[in-house]
C-alpha cells in the first residue's frame, strides 16, 4: 500500500463512499476542490447509488484516469480508442486483484434497490472488504498514473 491508498482508505474509515474515498484522494493534484469532489463522486457509491453495480472505487479509478489522460474531441477516434483502452488496462489490474470490477459479487451479495445505507459500525467494517479494495483502486490508478505521464 502506498500513500494513496493508505489517504483513501483513511476517507473511508472517516464514512466516505468508497467513489468519493478514491476519487477525493486525487481531485487536488487536478485542481478540483473537496466538497466538488465529494459531490461529483457521491453517486457512484454502493456500486451505482447502490444499486451494487460497477464498484465506486472503480468508478473512481476511471474519473482519475479521465481527468488525467481523457480525450476532448468527439472526432478523435484515436484518442477515444486509446482512453478506452487505458480504462479496459486499469479494469484488468483490478480484476486480477479481486476477480470482478461488479459490486455485488465483491461483496458476495445479491442486487439491492434499498437506497439507505448501511450504518457504519466496527461490525459493518469487520466484514466489509472495502477498505481492502478502495486501498487497491488508490494504489492501480497512483501507479498507473506515474508509469504513463
């Protein structure tokens, strides 16, 4: 684990959604405010709003990777392909680590549309791998970042 993932990990133990845990680790390096951040991340939590869908942490990973490497022409067929690309690279670093990038099979859990979130007690973290893969996510997209800059 590095430094990333260990500030990540901590925005979560603090009650961040694991998107806003991974995303707010780096939205200053980009010049993007906290509570922007927070907020701009704050859907993706619970994998989609909690729909247990792509994992936040992903989700998050790929906003990064957007912000640092995302095209801005919608004619640059290149360099869509190219991001497209990264962001398919950074999913396989993922699923090598944790088999699936999907919430709920993360966490070995059916869909949920119940929008209330769990409470977040030592018992909810003692059982959660969350922690575990939002310091995973930090650490891809850190090192990622500093190996193709």
């Amino acid at each position: 684990m590095n430094s990333y993932s260990q500030k990540a990990m901590k925005l979560f133990k603090e009650g961040y959604n694991c998107s806003q845990s991974v995303f707010c680790t780096f939205a200053e390096e980009f010049g993007i405010d906290r509570e922007t951040a927070l907020k701009l991340s704050s859907s993706f939590g619970g994998g989609m709003g909690r729909m247990r869908e792509v994992c936040g942490a992903v989700s998050a990973m790929f906003m990064v990777a957007g912000l640092k490497y995302g095209y801005t022409s919608p004619t640059d067929k290149d360099a869509k392909a190219e991001h497209y690309k990264r962001i398919q690279e950074l999913a396989g670093k993922f699923k090598q680590k944790h088999g699936t990038i999907i919430c709920r099979e993360l966490l070995g859990v059916d869909a949920d549309d119940n929008p209330i979130p769990s409470d977040r007690t030592p018992a909810y973290y003692a059982v959660r791998p969350c922690e575990k893969i939002i310091g995973d996510a930090a650490e891809i997209i850190s090192e990622y970042m500093f190996l193709f800059h």
